[in-house]
C-alpha cells in the first residue's frame, strides 16, 4: 500500500526561508508511506514550498500504479530497471522526462523504497549501493570508473567511520540570514550561532544591490575576516548582471555565488565561473538541477567550482549516487543543499556516503543547515559543534511525527484551520 500526504507549515509567517525569488515560502513536503503486507513501513518525501504541494501529490498518486503489488525483493534485485520504470514509463515520461514534477514525486517514491530497504537490511544508505542508473552519462562516467573509485576509496575507510562517529561531517548555517529578516534579528541569530561554535555562515542576496552590500558587509564585521562567508542569490540575476552584482559584493570575499542565474543556464554558469575566477570566488549550484545529465554538462563545461546535490530533487539515492561520482572523477567538491522540511535528515546520509566511501577528502566541503522544523521528525539530525552527527537509527531518517502528518495535513489540518 502506497499513501501520500500534503503536509505543510505556515514558515512564511515569520520569513523563514525567505530569499530574492521565494519571498513567502511555506516549507512542504509530499510525504509517501509504503506498507508491505508483513506491517514494515517505509517513509519517503519531497521538498516544496506551498502551493504546487497538491500536483506533486497527484504525481505520486499515478506512480504509485507502479510500485503497489510488487515486492521490496523484486525492487532492489533490479534496482537500476525500477528507477527505469518510474522514470521511464511510456507515457508518463513525456511529462519529464526526469524533471520537473514528476521526478519530484519519483524522489518522494524511491526515498520510501531506500527508507525501506535500510530499516529491513539494518543498516543506513550511505553504505548501499547498486542501483545506479548510467543511461546518458557514460561519456562522462562509466560504471567501470565508478567501480574503480569506490574500490580505491576502500583504503582507509574504516578510520573515515570513525571519524565520523567522533566529529561528525562540517556544517555551515543559512538560519541566520534570510532576506526577509530585520538586521536586528540577523544579528541576534549571528551572535547566537558564532556562539554556538558555527564558523561557516550563508547570506541571501539579489533584491536590492545597496540593501546586499549593507548586509553582507553587517555580517562580515560579524564573523571576522577568517570565517567563511557565500552568498545565495537563488536564480535572480542575467548573467551579465549576476557578474556586475557579485563583483560589487567581492570585498566580503564570499567563497562563492550560490544560483547566480537560472539553474537551467549550464553556459551561463561557466561564463560567470570565468569572470569571478580571478576575484576568488567560486559558483555554487544544483538544488534546482533537474537530473544526472544537467549535473554531467555542468561539470564538463566548468560551470560550477561547488556540486549542490539535492535529496529531493533528482531520482532519490539512486541519481545522487551518481553524481557524488562523477563529481569525485572531475574533482569538485561537493557541498549539498538542505534546509527545508527533511533535507537535511536526508541528504546527511548522501554528505557521509560521499566522504567515506567515494571522496575521502573534506577540502571546500561542508554541507547546508538550517534550523528549521526538525522537531516534526522522528530521527531529528544532531548538530555538535557545527558538525551533523552520523544517524544512529536504521532507516533514512525521514519517518515524520504522525501528529505532525495530521495537524499540518493541507488544508485540513488543524494549523491550517487555525488560520483560515
């Protein structure tokens, strides 16, 4: 049995999330339960920002055809051609193909299967792997140079566990600088966290040139000249323009420009990559890009210096699998977007995955947080001392409160209700 809800909180009634395209987002998901016939239970989502939630849903709805009446054996045994099914299916591609919102409700499927199959097998995805799918990429990664990485990342993987377990993997903080937020709350939040040990610290940018140049200078006297500071313009600018605003920005030296332009601008991406190379700040992108193939012409066109992989947005495990390898081949980093609602109890599993079995390294690499709405989940992420704590429960974290489900459910819900 396959059951999806629309689950949604109230987040733009506070600004939470806010930046220069998504000015009053309320942070959703379509959030999937898969029950077998023997009571096991797997837990899926994907990521949106309030209104659209219901075509997402509608989405999973015509995948779940695809999925109710086979078993989680017959899934994984052939995991690559599932992936196929869901993706390929000859006629519901023609809505994609793998992009938009059908692979977002193909995320919101596969992240139940992967939550499934790792509370049935004991263990947490970062240490599977077999299902990846390399149709269109083989000219960028094959599966015999994917096999080569992850056998040459066997040499010292035990002690990368370990190190893990005992400091977790480095984190920076979007909490404190949304673009809805009075300079008075940017400084209490930048006060708090420089207190709470956070070193890494993301701006939002792109409404106003001078309001951005006033508050990126605010919170660089803040943080000091020696911790890190990006600046996020989610996809406001043309590119000629993204490279006049950001040169404007290069005395706060931002370690990058997060979606400069439009996220389907690979061209546009490399052109300003060029531009601010000699300024030292580098282009950060991927939480909008639809799939393996963009993520492939990115990294072969030189157009981003930061791979932002999403949980949500392309084809689950699966997809991501995929280009945490081809980024390891062409040796940019990986630096994962999360906030939102479950981002980062998810893709906490792909940054761990990545570093101790495919990169081993943490140079530029460290992944987004965001302080908002854990507590709705029933395996929250554990920050310490600005690092995420590897997940002890089996699973893929994303299992929600059912109290949460109910009194958010859209537009039923009691939250809901309350502000009607």
């Amino acid at each position: 049995m396959l059951t999806v809800s629309d689950v949604r909180f109230p987040t733009s009634l506070e600004q939470h999330g806010s930046d220069a395209m998504h000015t009053d987002p309320d942070y959703s998901v379509a959030y999937v339960v898969i029950e077998t016939d023997q009571g096991m239970h797997g837990y899926g989502l994907t990521f949106t920002v309030g209104r659209g939630t219901e075509i997402v849903v509608c989405a999973v709805e015509a995948l779940s055809a695809l999925v109710v009446g086979k078993s989680l054996e017959e899934i994984v045994s052939d995991f690559r051609g599932f992936y196929r099914l869901l993706t390929s299916d000859g006629q519901m591609r023609w809505i994609g193909p793998e992009k938009g919102v059908i692979q977002l409700a193909t995320a919101a499927v596969l992240n139940a299967v992967w939550d499934l199959w790792a509370r049935s097998e004991g263990k947490d995805p970062r240490k599977l792997i077999s299902c990846i799918d390399f149709r269109y990429i083989t000219d960028a990664l094959t599966e015999q140079e994917a096999l080569d990485i992850l056998v040459k990342a066997q040499t010292g993987k035990q002690q990368r566990v370990d190190q893990m377990l005992k400091e977790g993997y480095p984190a920076y903080t979007t909490s404190c600088a949304w673009l809805g937020y009075s300079d008075q709350l940017l400084k209490q939040l930048c006060t708090d966290a420089l207190n709470d040990g956070w070193t890494k610290f993301k701006v939002k940018v792109g409404a106003d040139l001078e309001d951005d140049i006033r508050r990126c200078s605010l919170i660089r006297q803040m943080i000091g000249p020696h911790n890190t500071l990006m600046i996020d313009a989610n996809q406001r600018w043309d590119v000629g323009e993204a490279i006049t605003w950001v040169t404007r920005l290069a005395e706060y030296k931002p370690l990058w420009i997060e979606e400069p332009t439009s996220p389907d601008d690979i061209l546009g991406h490399a052109a300003i990559s060029k531009a601010l190379a000699p300024l030292g700040i580098g282009v950060a992108t991927g939480e909008q890009c639809h799939n393996r193939v963009m993520f492939k012409q990115f990294l072969q066109a030189s157009a981003l210096q930061f791979v932002q992989i999403d949980s949500c947005r392309l084809g689950s495990v699966n997809e991501n699998l995929a280009v945490l390898l081809m980024a390891h081949k062409f040796k940019v980093p990986v630096c994962p977007h999360a906030g939102g609602v479950g981002l980062c109890e998810l893709v906490q599993h792909l940054i761990l995955f990545d570093y101790i079995s495919v990169s081993a390294s943490l140079d530029n690499r460290m992944c987004e947080f965001v302080d908002h709405l854990h507590q709705h989940f029933r395996s929250p992420v554990v920050i310490q001392n600005a690092h995420y704590m590897p997940p002890k429960d089996p699973g893929y974290s994303c299992e929600m409160l059912e109290s949460s489900v109910q009194t958010h459910q859209y537009p039923q819900g009691q939250v809901w209700k309350n502000l009607q």
